[in-house]
C-alpha cells in the first residue's frame, strides 16, 4: 500500500466508529443498525435527566478547581525544576513522569488505599474531596511537562534585567517572566482540564458513594443497555474534548 492509503486506512480505523457513533446519535429509533431518520431527541432528553445533570455538574466542578490548583502546583514545580543543577533534576522529572506512565488502574487503586486509611485515622471517607484530590495529583505532571519547554525557551537575562531596572525578585517573575510563559502555563490548564473531564478509572476507585462524574454516569447507563441518549452524551463529550485541544 502507498503512503497515502496507508494514511486513510489508519484514519479509518481510528476515527470511523466515533464517526457512527455520532450519526447514530441523531438516529430516530432506538437501533444501531439501520439509520431511520434524523432527530434531536435523544439531545433534547439529556436536558430533562437530573442524573446526567448532576453528574455533569460534577464532572465539571472537579475539571475547572483541579485544573486551576493543578496548573499553580505544577507551574510552581516546573520553575523549581528549571532552577535545579542537572542531577537532581533529571531524578525528580523521572519521578515526575511516574503518574503518566503508570496503569491509570494503579493509580487509582492506590490512591483508594491511601484515602481509605487515612480516612479511618482523620474520620473522613471517599467523596468529593478524595475524587479532587486525586484528580490533582494525575494533573501535576502533565501541566510540568507544558511549562517546562517554555521556561527553557525563557532568556535567563530577562529576570536580572528587570530587577537591575527596580523591579522586586516577585515583581521581575509577574511583569516579565509570567507573561513569556504564559502560553505553556494555559496549555497545561487546558490539558489539565479536559483530562480531569474525560477521567473514568481513578475517578471510579476514589469519587465513593453520592458522586458520580459524567464517564461513571456513562458507564453505569451501559450496564443496562446501549441507547442513542449515550451516542449523543458521548457525542457532547468529544465535541467539547475536541474544542479544548
């Protein structure tokens, strides 16, 4: 096969069922295997579900604070990193790298195990706090990752420069240095966020009884039977995932 076909085939393969599922979202009847006529239903039900509202309501609330105390945590990180002789640095970006190489299951399930233990010391048990915490923890590295190619890219001058011309050490990093890596830090927050929203294993082991994000809603929905209502939440979700990227 030429490279071109080989392109389309791989293109096929990945995108075509996203591809069915959102046609068959706007399907009239309930099948998946013959397209009936066009409809808006099925979007339309989403808006009158309170299970699917409040999960969303979740999802997004533990998207946008993790997103934002992630991205300060991480930037904060990223600049201490870059500020590190060579050694250090390179032990602490491996362990930096843990979180995203490991098996989300890993992850997930361990951070139960501390949560759980720590609960029955402190007296508190999974919930909305745990789920935000451990969202957190697996957006960490990623906003690092975001951040550091800008500050490698920063002329170390600039700071010294603006201090030299009557700036404070905070002001020269406010007034000069933020603005230049401005664009790294908005990267990480956005990856911050849409990886929070699209999270469903470490989300299940540490969210506990009451609190359901969006994929748990969705996958409990698929424990009785697949109907276009998914398709099309499913459907809202890779929209929005797409807009963000």
């Amino acid at each position: 096969l030429g490279d071109v076909y080989k392109r389309q085939l791989f293109f096929c393969f990945m995108y075509l069922p996203i591809a069915y599922m959102i046609v068959f979202s706007f399907n009239q009847s309930k099948g998946y295997a013959l397209f009936t006529g066009f409809t808006l239903k099925w979007y339309t039900s989403l808006l009158h579900n309170s299970a699917i509202l409040s999960a969303l309501r979740v999802s997004l609330e533990v998207a946008l604070i993790s997103a934002v105390i992630a991205t300060v945590l991480g930037t904060a990180a990223a600049i201490g990193f870059h500020a590190m002789k060579r050694r250090p640095r390179h032990l602490l970006m491996t362990i930096n790298n843990i979180p995203m190489t490991n098996a989300d299951i890993i992850t997930g399930v361990s951070l139960m195990l501390l949560f759980v233990f720590t609960g029955n010391m402190l007296g508190f048990s999974l919930g909305f706090g745990t789920l935000l915490v451990a969202h957190i923890t697996f957006n960490i590295p990623y906003v690092v990752l975001a951040v550091l190619p800008k500050l490698r890219q920063l002329n170390p001058n600039l700071g010294e420069a603006a201090m030299d011309l009557g700036c404070t050490p905070m002001g020269a990093f406010f007034k000069v240095e933020l603005p230049e890596i401005l664009p790294g830090i908005i990267t990480g927050a956005i990856m911050a966020f849409t990886l929070s929203l699209d999270d469903f294993v470490i989300s299940y082991f540490t969210s506990g009884n009451g609190f359901e994000t969006l994929p748990i809603r969705i996958y409990g929905m698929t424990k009785k039977t697949v109907t276009p209502k998914m398709y099309a939440l499913a459907t809202i979700i890779f929209f929005v995932t797409l807009t963000l990227l």
